[in-house]
C-alpha cells in the first residue's frame, strides 16, 4: 500500500509480502489495524514512513529474511 499525503486505514487481517506501508509526507497515514496482520518483508523493511509520514501496525507479526 502506498499513501502519498492521504490516510489508508485497513481493518481487516490482511497478510503482505513485501513493503506492508508506505507513507510520505506530513500529510501522510498508513495503518493496519486489525491487531492480527502479517508481513513478510525482505531486507528493506516491513513498514515504512519518510518525510514526517506516519505508519501503524496495531499488532501481528513482521518477519523480516535476507534475500
């Protein structure tokens, strides 16, 4: 999911592989928010927030592997 000064707000369990959250800008939220999700990312990261971009995972697990 990428958010460019917007909000995107998922509710339901979801399983990502890859980048989880992308949020840029101050004007920018990316959340997961089922308490349960799951995301397998490589080296880069599971979530991630630049330029005053906010990004929230509300529980579940990030398994980060060196591919």
């Amino acid at each position: 999911m990428q958010n460019l000064e917007g909000q995107v707000d998922i509710n339901r369990k979801v399983t990502i592989n890859g980048i989880g959250a992308f949020a840029k800008g101050t004007d920018s939220k990316a959340q997961l928010l089922s308490g349960t999700d799951e995301i397998n990312a490589g080296v880069v990261g599971g979530m991630v927030a630049t330029e005053g971009g906010y990004a929230r995972l509300n529980g579940g697990t990030i398994r980060i592997t060196k591919r």
